[in-house]
C-alpha cells in the first residue's frame, strides 16, 4: 500500500511543481550529486555488449582467426536444430533477419537484430527506433554462410550500409533501406493480432548478448491493446504480445513468428520478473510500414538557434516557464545532459548539505519543464517522479517508489490534469 504521507506529498508537489525531466539519467550528467534512481533496463538493443565487443576488437589477433578456423571446421556439417511445431521457420527466414550496428564517432554505439520485409517490390528492414536511435550510420550484415562469431562478424565480413527511411518512436520502429540486398532473402510474411493467440507458441531469431542468429521458442502469455511503457526517458505506445519466448539484449528488432510462419510481433523490451518479454504487435508493426514518412530532419529549435549565436543567455537564463508560473534556478546546479551544449537540467541542493533533493529537465528544449524528481527525505533515492507525458506543462503522470529500494512501486495517473490523481496502478 502506498503511504499516507506520499499521497499528501504527491498531491501538494502536484499543485505547486511542474513536470520536467528523465531523472533516470542524473547519473550520467557527472556532477557531484550523491542522489540515483536506478531503472531496470529493459530495453533489448545490447549497448553493455557494444563496449565489451569494441574492447574485444581492439585486442584482435592471430590468435583470433585461428580459433576462427577451428570454429568453422567443427560446424560446417552442423544442422540447424527441428523444435516440435516450429517447421522450418529458421531454414526459410534466418538470412531474412540481419545484425545491426550502430554506429556513432566511428564507434559502434549499440547492437542489435532488424528483419527483411517486401514493401512496393522493394526490401527494406523493420528493427525498433531504440536501435538505430542517436546513430551517425547504421551497418547491417546478413547471416554469413558458415557460423562465426560476433567479433569475426565484425572485422573480418563486409557489411552494408543501411539509410534510415522513416521511424514512429512512439511505437517504438524504424524502416532502413540497403542497396543491393541478395534477391534470394525470403521476406517475412505477416499474421494477426488476436485473442487466439494466447497459449500458442511462437517463435524467435535474434542475438542475444553477441550469440548471433539465435532461434528461441516459448509460449504466447497475452495480447495487451494500447500497451504502455517507459525506458530512459522516451515513453511508448503500441499493441504489444506478452511471450515466454527468451530474448535478452541483442534481441531488440527481431522477429517473432508463429506456428505458420508467419510474423507475429518485434521483439523489443523486458520486464522484471521470470519469463516477462514484449513484442511490439503485427498489427502496430503493418500500419508503421504503411504509413508516410515523414521528415526526419529535426527543426532547429529556439535553443539550437540561440546556441549557434552564442551560449552566454543560457546563464542568465534563471527561470524556466510553466503553465503554472516560473521555477527559481537562481542556485541550481546546471548541466548539459545529452551533451549537445545547451543546459537542460537543474539540480537543487537547498540545504547546501551536498545532495540533490529536487531535479528539472526540459526534455526536448522548448523552454518547458518536463519531469521533475524530488529525494524529499534525502536518502539518495528519488522517491516522486513527477511527468507532463503530452508536454502541455502540467504533470499528469508520477512514478513513486513507495518502499524506497530504487525501483518505481506505483504509477499515479491524472487522466483529465484536474490537479487530482484518479489512479493509482501497482507495477
């Protein structure tokens, strides 16, 4: 049950706050605040893997390619494992399922899985927006003819370059184009979105955790219209397929079949707790190809602008706006959080005692305060995460750690932004 004293507190910060801020990623600013508010990360695009995997590279030698050879001999006769129900689903579509990289400062930023679908004539790659979101390119290899591994795949097999088409982050996808693809790669074929699904078995093909071209089998759990979910700052929307179906970092962008084939979702995020895995839907992942592309060239926004000016104003720049009034950041600690050279997070330390209680962020730096996080008794834990989701300047969703252990117990929701909140959802 959540306490008395957080419903008095939520509802008194509602009044008298307005929303700013991902206060999940206050550790990564590097400044010397002691307060953390840990997050599960589950999203699936293997970015901890990406780093180990450059480390790995770095070191690569003679060594390597002998081991390589050896690799090779002992599975070039080696059949790809018959899983009752499962057909041929790995025979017909694993060249269908590719390996991203993304890449950013010429490094590889992040991994994960992407599948070939038919669009006009034409193939084109569905993979999640996390994926490919903040690269600079994007490499795509196919499923070589002989098993190797991730680092082999790497540097010693030429990949394509892929060109980013069109992405709907809300739902969580993104299109990429590659010129030249081989016209022998079977696109996928597509399914629905029911009810019938639950209890039936699906099927994946991905790399987690570096182990490429993985095929995985579970059981469909449910089907949730209009899923909800949050992860570092972005939050998302869309039909998803609740699976039994393992999948780990590496997986994100991945295909989720059926017993006839047939694709079925994206795999895309985890949850906490046994066997709690997500695919984005076929019915979302259908209307997401079929939609326009829009523009993918950003705005420059009043920010931008101002910054290739000169970046003084941003110091004497001491308020920030809401539809409730101004905020006072005459003694915050600034900081620039995505490091693009424009201040968009305030950290309070009122007491002077050297942490933290009270955080702004202007989340997409349009000069409104987003999300505001508040350690109320200064324990080095985010206890209230304030958010204004449609970023009108009133907070109508608050997370809370109700037992304080770092992790998010209760999401309040306030559906009609009256200043009262009309739900409270255990996680």
């Amino acid at each position: 049950m959540i306490k008395i004293g957080i419903y008095i507190l939520l509802g008194f910060l509602f009044i008298h706050q307005a929303s700013a801020f991902d206060i999940r990623q206050v550790n990564d600013a590097k400044v010397m605040s002691k307060a953390s508010y840990a997050v599960n990360d589950t999203n699936l695009i293997d970015d901890e893997n990406a780093e180990n995997l450059l480390d790995n590279v770095k070191n690569l030698n003679d060594a390597l390619t002998e081991k390589q050879k050896d690799i090779q001999n002992n599975n070039k006769d080696r059949s790809q494992p018959k899983y009752k129900g499962a057909g041929d689903i790995f025979e017909i579509f694993s060249k269908s399922v590719v390996y991203i990289g993304n890449r950013k400062n010429n490094r590889i930023n992040g991994v994960g899985s992407g599948f070939i679908i038919s669009q006009q004539g034409k193939l084109k790659i569905i993979t999640n927006w996390h994926v490919i979101d903040g690269a600079d390119s994007l490499s795509v290899w196919i499923e070589p003819d002989k098993e190797v591994d991730e680092n082999f795949l790497i540097t010693k097999i030429d990949s394509y370059s892929a060109k980013l088409i069109k992405v709907n982050k809300t739902k969580d996808l993104a299109m990429l184009e590659v010129e030249e693809l081989p016209i022998k790669i079977e696109p996928v074929t597509y399914g629905k979105f029911s009810k019938k699904l639950i209890g039936k078995n699906a099927y994946a093909i991905g790399h987690p955790k570096g182990h490429l071209w993985t095929f995985t089998q579970g059981m469909i759990s449910q089907v949730r219209p209009n899923y909800k979910w949050p992860y570092k700052g972005s939050r998302h929307q869309a039909d998803v397929i609740q699976i039994q179906v393992p999948i780990n970092p590496g997986n994100s962008g991945g295909p989720l079949f059926n017993e006839n084939k047939e694709l079925i979702g994206v795999n895309t995020f985890t949850s906490d707790g046994e066997n709690l895995n997500f695919a984005i839907a076929i019915s979302d992942v259908v209307k997401f190809i079929n939609e326009k592309p829009k523009p993918l060239k950003k705005k420059k926004s009043k920010y931008i602008q101002k910054k290739e000016k000169g970046n003084t104003w941003i110091k004497k720049k001491k308020k920030k706006n809401s539809e409730k009034g101004s905020i006072d950041l005459s003694n915050a600690k600034e900081v620039d959080l995505n490091k693009n050279g424009i201040i968009d997070t305030w950290l309070i330390d009122d007491n002077n005692n050297g942490i933290y209680e009270k955080a702004y962020h202007d989340q997409n730096e349009d000069g409104i305060i987003e999300v505001v996080g508040i350690d109320k008794n200064e324990d080095d834990n985010f206890e209230i995460i304030l958010i204004d989701t449609n970023n009108n300047g009133n907070p109508d969703e608050a997370e809370i750690d109700d037992n304080e252990d770092g992790k998010t117990d209760v999401i309040a929701y306030d559906f009609n932004e009256d200043g009262e909140w009309d739900k409270f959802e255990n996680v």
